[in-house]
C-alpha cells in the first residue's frame, strides 16, 4: 500500500483521516501545519499528499507553490478546504494539484480521489495545466470528525467465520432480542470484511463515526474483529 502524508491543522480531521486511510492499509504520516510538513516531505517523499488549504502558518496554495518551485512536487497532491474558492482550487490544479475536495468530505469520495490520485501518480513532477487533474468534489457531511481516539469495548464471542449459525433469545423482552441480532450482524459483517471498518460501513449503509458508536453500544471488539478477520 501507499505511504501518504495528511497536512490539515484540524486534530479531528487529521484523526479521522487517519482512521480511514490506515483501515484501508495504506501507511499514513501527519502533519498540523506547512513547517511539519516540509520535514516529512524531505525526511521521505511520500506516495501522495492530503493537503488543507487554510493553515495558520502557511496556506496550502504557498506550500504547493514552494514545492513546485523546489522541483519537489513529484507526488500527487489532493488539496483539501471548506472555505475555498473556484479561484483558489483553479489556482493549486494549475501548480500541480491532481485533485480537489471540498470539506466536509464524504469516505466514499475520500477513497476514489486517493485511488485515482495513486492510479496518475507522475514519475516527474510536471504542474498540470488548468482543468487537468482530478475532476473531485465533495458536498456531503462526514457525520463527526472528532474521532480522537479508539474507544475500548468489552470482550465478545465472535463467531468462528462469516457463516458461522448465530442463535438468539426470542423470549427475552424486544430491545434486548434486537440488540442481540444487531451485535451478531456486525460481528457477521466484521468477520466477512477481515475487520475493515471502511467496508463494513459501506457494507451496512452507516456513516464510520456512528458505525463506532454503535459497537462501542454493542459491545463489539473491534480489535478482536479484525484478528478474527485473517
């Protein structure tokens, strides 16, 4: 998999965006702000980079600019805002940048611009001309980004594989009958999808924030999910 740097001055962003990328296998670096970022750029040049525009120090554009200025854009960079303008994302796909995604940014959107920006990486960096790059933009709301750090669940019996016969108590009273079946189902989900949290909740239809707050309800051992999973 990938090496990806993430450069957002938001925690909560920069966390979740982590979560997200390094469930999908990709080995993922962080940095809060433009002067982080230039040491892990020169430390090792990653395989693309997640690039937040605003930034108190110095504004992504600037960064870019300085990076392609250096010869040193010869990685694909996916620019990041939710307050930028036409102007600004036109701007940083003329410096070089492969894509843009509006914030709040959607998983699924997240993952195709990540794809197809390792897909084109370039040998050499070349600045695009402008309307090349990646065609991206995201209007939909990534439920909470605040997603800091991993809750601890108490200890499940997972079922031994994805096929695995479930049995439930129909004579108990209906909120614990459903909590039953929703635990055996995620566990189910889990188990088949190696503990991917990325494809479970594409699999089930939720958001990846509540998908966490509903096994952390359950019970559900997400660590124990994934061993299980291999």
């Amino acid at each position: 998999m990938a090496n990806i740097l993430v450069v957002d001055d938001e925690l909560g962003i920069r966390d979740l965006l982590f979560e997200i990328l390094n469930d999908e296998g990709h080995s993922v670096e962080l940095a809060e702000n433009a002067a982080q970022a230039r040491a892990l750029r020169g430390a090792q040049r990653p395989d693309l980079v997640l690039l937040d525009i605003w930034m108190p120090d110095t504004d992504g554009v600037t960064l870019l600019k300085e990076w392609s200025s250096a010869g040193l854009l010869n990685m694909p960079v996916i620019m990041m805002s939710g307050h930028a303008t036409i102007d600004t994302a036109v701007e940083a796909t003329r410096i070089g940048a492969m894509a843009f995604l509006e914030k709040p940014i959607t998983m699924q959107k997240l993952l195709k611009a990540v794809e197809q920006g390792l897909n084109k990486a370039p040998a050499k960096a070349a600045p695009a001309k402008p309307g090349q790059g990646l065609a991206v933009g995201a209007a939909e709301l990534v439920a909470t980004v605040a997603v800091a750090s991993h809750p601890v669940y108490a200890e499940p019996v997972l079922p031994s594989g994805p096929q695995a016969v479930q049995s439930f108590q129909l004579d108990a009273p209906l909120r614990e009958a459903r909590d039953g079946f929703e635990k055996a189902y995620f566990e189910f989900h889990l188990a088949k999808e190696g503990g991917s949290m990325t494809r479970v909740a594409e699999k089930t239809g939720l958001e990846r924030t509540h998908l966490y707050r509903k096994l952390k309800q359950l019970g559900v051992d997400l660590s124990r999910a994934k061993r299980n999973g291999h």
